[in-house]
C-alpha cells in the first residue's frame, strides 16, 4: 500500500514504508513520519555495515523506530528488515538483500515457531534439502526446536522473575505440547510432590500420547476410536483424586486445541480424495467418519464441562460449558457435503440414463469447482453458499421429474409402517427437498399418523411392564450382567432412543405438517415420563444402599481395619470378608456413572474403598473357594495322603490369627499374606493333580491285568504285574506307597 510522498520518490523507502504500513494497517503518511523522516531507515539502506531495521507499533499507536532489536511490552507488534549481505540497498538488490520477519510475544516464541513451522519441515522433511543437510546438524535442529519448546513451557515472558504459572498456556499449541509439558514437569519440578503430581498426569496422558503423536499416521475411522479414548482421558485426568486437581483454564486449552488438531486431521484426510468425482461408497464412509469425529467431540466437551465436571463436587467446572464451535462448523460443512453426495446417487437412482443428460445431472458439481469444500472459515462461507445456491438450481427441473416417481414408489408400500419408515428414511435427501415435499404432503401425514401410533406403543409397553421384575413377561427386558436398577435405566434408555429417533424423522421431514405440533408434544411428555421413571429409580437405589452402609448385615459395610478373611467353625469354611454385594456396588456405581447420574459422596467413598481392596479380594476368593471344594476333588481313598498338605495350608490361616489379624489397610503385609496362601493352594492342587494321575493309571493297568488270559499269556500277565510294582517302588521311594497303602485298607 504505497503512501503519497513517502521517500520523494525513493524506491527503497517506498517499498519499505509501504511494507509497514500494510502490516501495521496504517493509512495516512503521518503515521509513518517518524519511519520515513528518521535517520535510522537512511542508515539501513546506505550504510552497509547497518544489518537491521526496526519498526515497532506501541500500546499507543506510536511508530517506534531503530537499528536494532530492543525488548518492548508483549503487547507490541515489530517488524523486522534484515539484509542478507553487507550492502547498500539500491532498486536492483532491494527484493534480493532484505529478509522481512514480524515478531510477536517473545522472542523465543517467534524462533521456536520459526524453526517448527518454516525451517524443520524444509530442511529435515524435504527431500532435495534434508539430503543436503548435514546429518549432525539436522540432529542439532532438532535439539534447538526441541530445547526452545521446553523454554517456552516453561517461562512466561509477561511475568519475567515470576513464580511459575500453571494456568500459562501460550506454548500449548497441540496436543503433544501438553503431553510434552508434564513429562518435562516430572523430570524437572522443583518439589517431589510436584514431581509425582506431574508423573501422574504425564502416566494418564499416555493412554492417548502415542496416537497424537502419530495422527497423520492414523486413518479417519481410528481416530474415530481415539475420540472416545481421548474423552475418557481427559475425564480422568480432571476427576483424578490424588493429587491437586488439573488447573481449568488448563483443561479448557487442552479440550481446544484437541478440537483444532482433530479439525486439522479430517481435513487433510478428506482433502486427498475428489469429494466431487471419487466413489460415492468411499467418499460417504470416509465423510461419515470425519463427520463422527467433529461431532464425537463436540458432543464430549458439552457433557463434560456442560454436565459431568459442573457435578463432580471434588472438582467443579465453575464457568460456562467449552464448546469447540469451529470443529462443529467444520462437521456441518461435512454433513453438507455427504447430502448433496447423497441426493445426486438418489436422483441418478431413479432417472434413467437418458433423462440424467437432458438434464445436464453430469454437471450438477460444476458451481462447486476451485472450491474446497473441507475449508471451513467464515471467508469461504458465502462462496459455498452461493455454490450451494446454484447447484440447487441446476436440480430442480430433475426434482420435479423424480417427486411423481417417489410418489408411485411410496403409495405401493404405505400400508406397511415398517416399510414406509424405511423408504421415507432411505430417501430423506429427496424428502427434504421443497418441491418434493409438497407434492408428498399426503405420504407425510400417513408417515406421521403410523408414528404418532409408535409413540403410543411404546408409552403402552412402558406402563405395562415398568413395576414388574426385570426378565419375567411383566417386566422389563433383562440385559446380561446388569443389577436391577441398570438394567431398568437401560431398559427406559432404550425406549427413549425409539422415540427420539421418531422425532427426529419427524423434525426433519414433518415439520410443516399440521398434526407434528401434537405429535411432539405427545412424544415429549413421554421422554418427560422416561426421565422420571430413571429418575425414580436411581433415587430408591441411592436410599437402599444408603440405608445398608449402617446396617452391618447388608455386606456394604468395609472397614479398612477389618480382618480379611476365618475359617467358620461350624462348618470349616474359609470365608473371605468381602461380600459379593461390594462387588455388584463397584458394577452399579461405574454403570450408573456412565449412564450420567451423580452418585452421592458416601456411596462413592465405600465404592472408592471398596475398589482400592477388590483385587486381593477376587484373589483372596479364589483361594477360599479352591480350599473349601478340594474336600470334593479329592478321592476319598486318597484324602489322608493330602492331610499333611491340607493341615499346612490351614497353618498358615490359624498362624495369622496367632500373629493378629490381616487387615485391609496393610497393603504390603496382605500381599505377603496372600502369596503364602497362593503357594500353600498350588501345592495342595499339585499333589491332588498328581494323586489323581497315578490313581488312574493303576486303575487302567490293574483292569488291563484282569483282561489277560493266564494259561495262554502268562509271561504278559507277569510283565504288567512286574510294572506295576516298579511304579510302586517308585512311588514308595517318594514316601508315598506307605500312605497310600493304608488308605487302601481303610
């Protein structure tokens, strides 16, 4: 933007001037006095030993100028002339000799995103380059990107001397940039507490940090995968107990920039394939799967800052709920996109060949050529829509062709609601169209009538079936591995999602009919109904279980400091004290969790105890249940082989009681304990498998004995006995024969 009289006509000091005034957005040649008048531009441009100029545009809106780089306030924007030789600037070296750079922030920000954005990718990635490249000194550009990043992690330059600000986020960028952030806190933090803390998140993070890494590597429908497994991550991260919570500006920085680089992913999948001319099979499973990311995120940041962290009483999401608005857009744009993919396969579905080229079908994508549709931002939003306006003009004589067709189609199969449901859901793309709707108006009202009759249904089964037991003819339907109160919440969930998909073909294809108001209102007050009865539910669970965390009886009751396990005297049984009930609670709690209720801070302290014990305590019945059923496994003759075994093992059970009792709280000493008892059941399983073995196998051979003929095979009669006492001599020589013996004359 060259400015009237700036530099008397001078070349240089117009390119220079007018650099600046296009950066800094200055208009009027006032502004630039102090750069154009100033002696120090003249000295850049005629002195050759002067190598810099700079110009910085202050908090006042004041041009600053001078020969060298001078620290300013953060908030000041510069920009740098550098010359390449050390020369007078004259018209023919001017685009040759001086190098432009902005700098913003700091310093080190400005070269570490120089070498990560501009000079490594080119000198390391590049093929002509990296292979020019001097192998040591890639290793050092590395270093520099790598040591400059952690620099920047670490400091803050607005608060230069500062003490350390978690809540500083300037260098977090991507993903990695935070997973690289606690690994260098665990390696570096100045207090072990701080050290552990940052070892915790950096361990959590590592569910995740491998795919981040390598993303590009990954396909679309993989990264579909990681979005859950990111959610889960981060939901840990922020509801971890251990130690101080996960700072919130921290998080909500991590959650966007989440967003930015899955953004950035589909994009750049979906920018490699032709939108427009690909497969349509490929294009829509491919457009499905970038779509399922963007929502899948967006989605997970509105539950998790919008429900789930403004409940989590420990650690509360105190501001408004994060929603990733960009990713969302980006997902619609896509959604877009795989309709007009979709109405163009349903048009040529049902015009012949001959029709699609009078219609000019074969060009229908034209408006949409030098656009890429994947690039989202509110600069390409009106050329997209005037694209989309135009294609939409090129259809419409083939929409009015086909609405009569889709009428003869569905008016054969209307008496059907299963079928009707599936053709108005097969071709919504052509529904949904203005001109095809309208003349549809009568197959809509049949459509709404047949689910108008499915929300009854459904409201009719709910009422019938919602106070009987869960599995009987009366009751809900029974689900596998799911306590009561699940499987009725599940059960309802179920319901709920049949009548939110009514509504959701009702929305988006009904909407101007004159019944649709009724019917919706109809169908929510059912998911209103739905709401209370799940509601209704988890409440009578809470007060049930609540009410057995003070009865001793109800086998809620785990004190740290009581014994783990006895033998019962009546009966001789070696019982653990950890009652299956605990172990339904654990299910119930991270069931009913999931399922977004929030479960009361006295019933999630006895699951989080019992939890921290539910490993040893699923060995530990392990353990009992192999001693008090060996009795069965034994055979009888043998019983008294295996007493010293069985005497030993009980030992052991009798020597901790002599000791004092083991107790949860004592970690170490119950793994010891429960390593002993493992040790003492193997043995005892070991000698009961061997018993066993030999027991058949004499069993065989003395029966093959009895089978011999002894006037015609007497040899073989006295070879088989020979064998068999050699067994017995063997055996006798492992102190066994002697036991086993007099078992058998008992």
């Amino acid at each position: 933007m060259p400015l009237d009289g700036d530099g008397d006509g001078d070349k240089r000091k117009i390119f220079v001037s007018a650099t600046a005034a296009n950066y800094f957005g200055l208009s009027s040649s006032a502004s630039l006095a102090p750069l154009s008048g100033g002696p120090e531009l003249a000295n850049f441009l005629d002195d050759g030993n002067e190598f810099l100029l700079c110009v910085h545009h202050s908090e006042d809106h004041q041009i600053v100028v001078s020969n060298r780089v001078e620290a300013g306030s953060s908030e000041d924007r510069m920009l740098v002339f550098f010359k390449l030789r050390p020369d007078i600037i004259t018209e023919e070296n001017l685009h040759s000799n001086i190098l432009v750079s902005s700098m913003l922030d700091s310093p080190i920000n400005m070269l570490y995103q120089a070498v990560r954005q501009v000079f490594a990718p080119v000198l390391l990635r590049d093929e002509k380059w990296s292979r020019e490249f001097d192998p040591k000194l890639q290793n050092l550009l590395r270093e520099l990107e790598a040591g400059l990043g952690s620099v920047l992690r670490r400091t803050d330059p607005a608060y230069a001397g500062a003490k350390y600000r978690e809540d500083d986020v300037q260098a977090i960028l991507c993903p990695n940039d935070e997973f690289q952030f606690w690994t260098e806190r665990a390696q570096r933090g100045s207090k072990s507490s701080s050290k552990e803390r940052a070892s915790h998140f950096k361990e959590l993070f590592e569910a995740i940090a491998y795919d981040y890494y390598n993303l590009d590597s990954l396909s679309l429908f993989e990264v579909v995968d990681l979005v859950e497994t990111t959610r889960d991550t981060v939901d840990d991260v922020w509801r971890q107990p251990e130690h101080e919570p996960f700072p919130q500006p921290r998080m909500q920085n991590l959650l966007d920039v989440i967003a930015g680089s899955l953004g950035r992913f589909v994009q750049k999948k979906l920018g490699t394939l032709n939108l427009w001319e690909d497969s349509f099979h490929i294009v829509k499973e491919n457009l499905k799967a970038g779509i399922m990311i963007c929502e899948q995120w967006v989605a997970a940041c509105d539950h998790l800052t919008g429900q789930l962290w403004q409940r989590y009483t420990p650690h509360v999401w105190q501001d408004e709920k994060y929603v990733p608005e960009m990713l969302g857009k980006l997902g619609k744009r896509l959604e877009e996109v795989l309709t007009i993919r979709t109405l163009h396969e349903k048009l040529t579905y049902f015009l012949p060949t001959g029709e699609q080229q009078a219609l000019h079908l074969a060009q229908v994508f034209e408006p949409f050529a030098g656009l890429n549709p994947v690039h989202y931002n509110p600069y390409t939003e009106p050329l997209w829509k005037a694209a989309v306006c135009q294609y939409e003009r090129i259809i419409s004589p083939a929409e009015q062709k086909i609405a009569s067709k889709l009428k003869t189609f569905i008016s054969e199969i209307q008496d059907s609601p299963q079928q009707l449901l599936q053709a108005f859901q097969k071709y919504k793309e052509l529904v949904r169209r203005p001109s095809i709707s309208k003349e549809l108006i009568l197959e809509r009202e049949t459509l709404l009538a047949k689910l108008q009759d499915s929300v009854k249904d459904y409201q009719t089964d709910f009422e019938a079936r919602c106070h009987g037991t869960p599995g009987e003819a009366s009751g809900p339907l029974a689900g596998k591995n799911l306590s009561e109160v699940v499987n009725n919440i599940v059960w309802v969930r179920q319901l709920e999602l049949k009548v939110d998909d009514a509504i959701k073909i009702a929305e988006a294809l009904l909407s101007d009919l004159s019944g649709f108001h009724n019917f919706r209102r109809t169908a929510d007050d059912l998911l209103e109904h739905f709401k209370v009865y799940e509601q209704e539910q988890f409440d009578y669970w809470s007060r049930d279980i609540q009410a057995g965390l003070s009865n001793p009886k109800s086998g809620l009751c785990l004190q740290a400091s009581s014994p783990v396990m006895e033998l019962d005297h009546s009966d001789g049984a070696l019982k653990i004290h950890y009652s299956d009930r605990l172990v339904v609670l654990l299910r119930e709690v991270r069931q009913l969790s999931a399922l977004g209720f929030v479960i009361p801070a006295k019933i999630q302290q006895t699951s989080s105890t019992a939890q921290k014990f539910c490993k040893q305590a699923v060995i530990l019945k392990q353990v009992a249940h192999f001693y008090n059923s060996i009795d069965q496994q034994m055979i009888p003759s043998q019983k008294p082989m295996m007493l010293q075994s069985a005497l030993a093992f009980e030992q052991i059970i009798k020597h901790s009681k002599a000791e004092g009792q083991i107790t949860w709280d004592n970690p170490k000493e119950l793994e010891a304990y429960i390593k002993k008892l493992q040790i003492a059941a193997e043995r005892l399983a070991t000698e009961n498998r061997k018993l066993r073995k030999w027991h058949t196998n004499f069993t065989e051979k003395v029966v093959g004995l009895m089978n011999i003929d002894l006037l015609r095979q007497q040899q073989r009669w006295k070879d088989g006995l020979q064998e068999l006492r050699g067994v017995f001599s063997n055996l006798e020589s492992q102190a066994w024969l002697h036991c086993y013996l007099t078992a058998s004359t008992i």
